[in-house]
C-alpha cells in the first residue's frame, strides 16, 4: 500500500514526534500493568524488569570487584567468587541489555511505523514473564560455570541446583525467539512502500532476523546440557564420548549473534532519536540499511573467533573467520560515520545540547569507537592467542561494547520516553550528574582494563600477585566501577522522583528543532 502524506510524516526521522506525554504509570493500576497486553504497557514492564535486574547484577558485580582491589582473599573464595560472576554476567547479557534495549524499541517501533499497536502483544507478554521466571532461577540456582556455561565444566560444577541454570537458558532462548517474532510481525505490518520504511523498521528487521535465526541453537544447547547431566545424552561429555568443542560451536553460533542483540535496537534509537534532535534527516538512509543487512549476514560467520586461541582447525577456516571478523568492522563503521556526519553537517541548537537523551547518544557513539578499536586486535589470531583472549584485554572490549554503548543508548531512549510515560521530566541537574558519573566512570573502567590486559593480567581469577602493574589499575578499576554504580543510584532516583515531582511535560518535551531549524515553542 502506498503510504499516504500523513504516514509519509511519521515515516521521516527529521520529523517532530506526533507522540503525546500521558502519565501511563501513574493512570495504571498495578493489576493492568502486570497482566495488561498494551504494548505501551509491556514496554514499561521491560524497561522497570530490566532496571531490577540491573540493579541486583551491578550488586553482584561491586561485591566481586570488592574483593579484586587488592591482592590477596579479603572475604571471597574462588567458588562464591566465580559464582557471583557467573550470575553477574548471565543477568546482565540476558536480562538486562537484551531485554531494555528490545523493551524501548517495542514503544518506538509502532510510533515510528506509523502503526497503532504492537503486533502479537500475547507472544511479547509471554516472552516477558518467561525471561523473569529464568532470571529467578538463575538467582536462585546460583550456578558456578561462568556465564557462558562452558561443557564440560557446567556438566561437573554448579551444586545440586545447577538443572536451574539449564532451564534458565532454555527459557531465554523461548523468550528471546518469541520477541524477535514480535518484531519480525510488526514490521512487516508497515503500511508504506519498504523505500519509505525509516530506519528503525530495518533495524528491528535486523533484530527479528538474528533472534530468529540464532535462539533456537540456544534453546538446543540449554536441552542437551539437561539430558547430558542427566546420563540420557553424551554430546558435550568428552567423558562419554562427547565433544567440548561440538558446545563451542554451538553455543556460538547463537553467542557472536547475541552480541548484536543489545548493539542492533540501539541503532535503531540513534537513528530515530538523533535528527529529531538535529531538526534534519540522517546523514545517508542508504548506507544505514546498507550496514545492518551486512550486520546481519557477517554476523553469523565470525563466531569462530570466540575461541580461535583454544582449538586448532584447518587453517583456511581460522583464515576465514579472521577475515569476517575483520569485514564486520565495515558496518559498525558506516552507522558510526553516518551518525558523525549527521551532526558534523549543520548546527546543533542550544535545546539539543542540553537534553540529556542527546547527550547519552553522544556518549554511546564516542564509547562504541573506544571498543570498536579494540576488536580489531581480537581477530587477529596471534594476537588474540598470545594475550587478548584471557586477559582483561577481552573484559574491557566487550563492556565499551555492551555498557558503554548498548546500555548508555538504551538509557538515552528512557531518558526521552520518560515524559511520554509518566507526563513529567526528568530532573535536568541529576540527569547530569548521572551522565558525568558514567562517562567518566565506564571509560576508567574501559581504559583500565585494556591497561591490565596489556600487563598479561588474567580473567576468571579471584586473587592475584601483587605486582606493581596489576595492584594500582585493579584498585582504580574498582573505585571507577563503583563510580558508574553511585550513577545508576542517581538514575534511577531521578526516575522515582520525578515521577511525582517533575516538571509537567509540554507537547515538545524536548523542545526538539523542527525540520527547517527552528525550535518548536512548546505548548
């Protein structure tokens, strides 16, 4: 169908949102918001789930980082401290990064389509509670296998109560496969021609297809570790007769996707968000759909990297992953030049500066180049082998990546919903000082361990010798990662106080530019 004026409106970035404030929250019943099928509804109870989750992981994460900044044990043994990391990771990759970055784009995505609704609400209802009941299992269960539940050391470790973490995986891989139906739904539900479609629709394309394709191998691996465990299979048992490297390949073939699970629907949020703040469109639509179907197709051919420095095979394959591990740097690249050159092509307006949202884009954009940088040296083989792969080298590329750039765009989209949320604003003094907080304290945590990672200082251990290179950035990276932790407090503070206290939202709440470059009064 040929998209009339009025959708061809909602269809341009540049465009003044036709999105109205309302106090969702506090106009809803707790009853509606739990079991409600709203999409509106479903995206709040992801984005409060996720924070939660955050919450309780960022606990987890202070405590073993505690314990790390000094040499020695102070109160933590190795099982309690791999425990906590264990649990820490799963929740935050899982039920945390995934789900609050999906949750925001369940709200933007009909709006930017130009739909009344979220298609299939029932299945995005479903895929939430099943992700909290894994989550609960996971805190329950407390397995002890790091968060990439390695076999066979899943199959031998972990306590009676490891079937918990078994069935956490399962449920993540439903959850997850059911969301990207949702999206994959939706999308194709767009009204206009698909030249018109804006670039959240390919975004979340992109993101339909990745949850779609990869989760099922996730939900096989968390079966076979059950059956494995339970003596009906032998697959990842090499003392059966199984194979490690079979789970290797497995579990990675949904694990280098999944790293794009969170990174995919926060392009989507800088493509929708930034040129509304900048009152122009994007810099160059073509290459950005250009970049995510490249995305998507490389993205399932370089997860032999993830441990290229553990198992030898024919030496064209290790070539070939290299080499697409290599590509994939090409799309990253062309978002991050496209959104560059979006703002670098005109004036940023004084509203623009001082909303908050824009200046957590700017934030996730400048962070994404520091990790970007960074994976070039993990596919390099010899590298990846000689220090990269277990060092703190790999720690400091993946949370630029996840923290610095998934979670701060995510923060970036609550940050402009909120008035369409709740009808008021946020504090602008104590969303400042949260942003302050999180750039200065994810980039010193990001340095420092690229720091130690360059001084050989291994992961995965709860102490460590006290050398002169290792004591100092352990002890700093602590003080940073508490730094980003007093931000989260000051974050969701602000939430909870402005939800009753905060200035009433205008028709503008952001006071955004309009197309011709003149700020719209608000009403």
């Amino acid at each position: 169908m040929v998209a009339t004026p009025e959708t061809a409106a909602a269809h341009d970035e540049s465009r003044m949102p036709d999105w109205v404030p309302e106090d969702l929250i506090g106009n809803t019943g707790l009853r509606e918001l739990l079991f409600s099928d709203d999409y509106r509804l479903i995206a709040i109870k992801g984005v409060l789930a996720s924070l939660m989750v955050m919450a309780v992981a960022g606990f987890f994460a202070l405590t073993f980082r505690t314990e790390l900044a000094l040499p020695g044990l102070q109160f933590l043994t190795a099982r309690p401290f791999i425990g906590l990391v264990t649990v820490h990771g799963m929740l935050m990759v899982f039920g945390f990064a995934i789900p609050i970055t999906i949750s925001v784009c369940y709200y933007m995505l009909p709006k930017c389509l130009g739909l009344d609704r979220l298609s299939w609400t029932g299945a995005a209802h479903w895929s939430f509670w099943l992700l909290l009941v894994a989550a609960a299992l996971l805190l329950i269960g407390r397995p002890s296998f790091t968060w990439t539940f390695y076999a066979p050391m899943s199959l031998r470790v972990g306590g009676d109560l490891v079937w918990m973490g078994y069935a956490a995986i399962v449920l993540v891989g439903v959850s997850e496969l059911l969301a990207g139906l949702v999206l994959l739904r939706t999308v194709l539900a767009f009204r206009g021609r698909w030249r018109d479609m804006p670039l959240m629709g390919w975004a979340m394309l992109t993101e339909a297809g990745l949850l779609i394709v990869s989760t099922p191998m996730l939900t096989l691996v968390g079966i076979i570790l059950f059956t494995d465990r339970l003596g009906v299979s032998a697959v990842f048992d090499p003392a059966r007769g199984g194979s490690a490297v079979t789970f290797l390949w497995m579990f990675w073939f949904y694990g280098h996707p999944a790293v794009y699970l969170p990174f995919v629907p926060v392009i989507g949020v800088i493509y929708t968000l930034l040129p509304r703040f900048l009152g122009r469109p994007i810099w160059s639509k073509t290459s950005g759909v250009v970049a995510l179907g490249l995305l998507f197709a490389l993205s399932f051919g370089v997860f032999h990297h993830h441990f290229q420095a553990n198992v030898t095979i024919h030496t064209w394959v290790q070539r070939f992953f290299q080499v697409t591990t290599m590509l994939i740097m090409v799309p990253s690249t062309l978002h991050v030049f496209n959104w560059i050159a979006t703002i670098w092509q005109g004036e940023i307006t004084p509203a623009a500066r001082a909303a908050i949202p824009f200046k957590f884009i700017c934030g996730a954009i400048f962070m994404v180049i520091v990790g970007g940088v960074a994976g070039f040296l993990n596919g390099q083989i010899s590298i990846d082998s000689s220090f990269v792969h277990n060092t703190y080298w790999l720690p400091g590329h993946f949370h630029a990546m996840f923290l610095g750039f998934c979670v701060q765009g995510a923060v970036a989209a609550i940050y402009y919903l909120y008035p369409y949320f709740t009808g008021r604003m946020v504090h602008q003094g104590l969303a400042n000082v949260h942003f302050w907080l999180w750039q200065f304290g994810i980039f010193g945590m990001i340095m420092l361990m690229y720091t130690l990672g360059l001084a050989y200082h291994p992961r995965w251990v709860v102490d460590y010798l006290p050398l002169a290179e290792w004591v100092g950035p352990q002890f700093w990276l602590t003080v940073a990662g508490f730094t980003v932790g007093l931000g989260f407090v000051v974050f969701v503070a602000n939430l909870l106080v402005s939800a009753r206290h905060g200035a009433a939202a205008g028709a503008d709440p952001w006071r955004a530019p309009a197309p011709s470059g003149q700020p719209v009064p608000a009403e």
